[in-house]
C-alpha cells in the first residue's frame, strides 16, 4: 500500500458543486501517485434509487478522471471484492476491514471504514483483474493480441 484516503464531499453545496470537487481531489490523487489502473466498484441496483444514482455520479467523475490521465479502468462487483478479500461474498464489513488489515500487515484497522472498502478493491484487482489489464497493455504496444 502507498496511501489510502476517503475524499469527504461538502454536505452543503449542491450536486454540481459536490462533483467538481471530487473531481479535483481524485484529479490530485492520480496525479501524485500515477496509478497504473483505477479500480471501481460497480454500481448495482438497490431499492433506494436516490442512493444508487449519487455513486453513479461519483463512478462517472473517476472514470471521468482516469480517461483524462490515460489510466484504464477496472470494475468489480461488491461481492467479488468481499469473495477476493474474505473468502466469502457476503461478508460484512468488519470482516472485510478485518482481512484487509491482516493482507496488508497493517498496524492498525484503515479508518474510515471506505478506506477499507477502497483498499479491499485494490486487493480485489490485483489478485483478479491485474494480470488481465497488464496482458491486454502489453498486448497493445505489441501490436495486438498474440
């Protein structure tokens, strides 16, 4: 692990506001570390409609921002994270923070609980997705696939 960090939007300002703002956070962010690949958790549905369409919002700006910087971008469900990190798909979140803070040897649990959510994605891809972005990059500066 580099840095783990949870970008907090201001309550008070309006939707359009509240994006900008990520986006210039997430912005800084790939920036400063030059990830190789952003990995996004995939929106599912849910019953609360209000809910699912704000983390559209928020996936759009990071993969908004991944675009930008020619960084491609991977998606993983929420239960193929859980399944990657604990074993088991329907983990709860003190069991995924649990698992996430033993894989890293971490001294202490991430806080907040996204950060550990953001963390056992990146584990998640490096041990799922990794292997397919590194061949499909190679595979292009070669000329195509082989």
């Amino acid at each position: 692990m580099v840095a783990v960090g949870v970008i907090r939007t201001p309550s008070d300002r309006d939707t359009g506001e509240r994006l900008l703002y990520l986006e210039d956070n997430l912005t800084t962010w790939v920036r400063r570390f030059e990830p190789d690949v952003v990995a996004i958790e995939r929106v599912f549905a849910d019953v609360n409609v209000a809910s699912v369409m704000t983390t559209a919002h928020a996936t759009a700006i990071a993969l908004l921002v991944a675009a930008r910087a020619g960084v491609p971008v991977a998606f993983h469900t929420p239960t193929e994270v859980k399944a990657a990190v604990t074993g088991d798909g329907r983990a709860g979140k003190a069991q995924v923070t649990q698992m996430v803070t033993r894989i890293l040897k971490l001294t202490e649990q991430p806080r907040p609980a996204d950060a550990a959510d953001a963390l056992a994605l990146a584990i998640c891809h490096t041990w799922r997705g990794g292997t397919e972005i590194r061949y499909a990059a190679a595979a292009a500066r070669a000329g195509g696939p082989r």
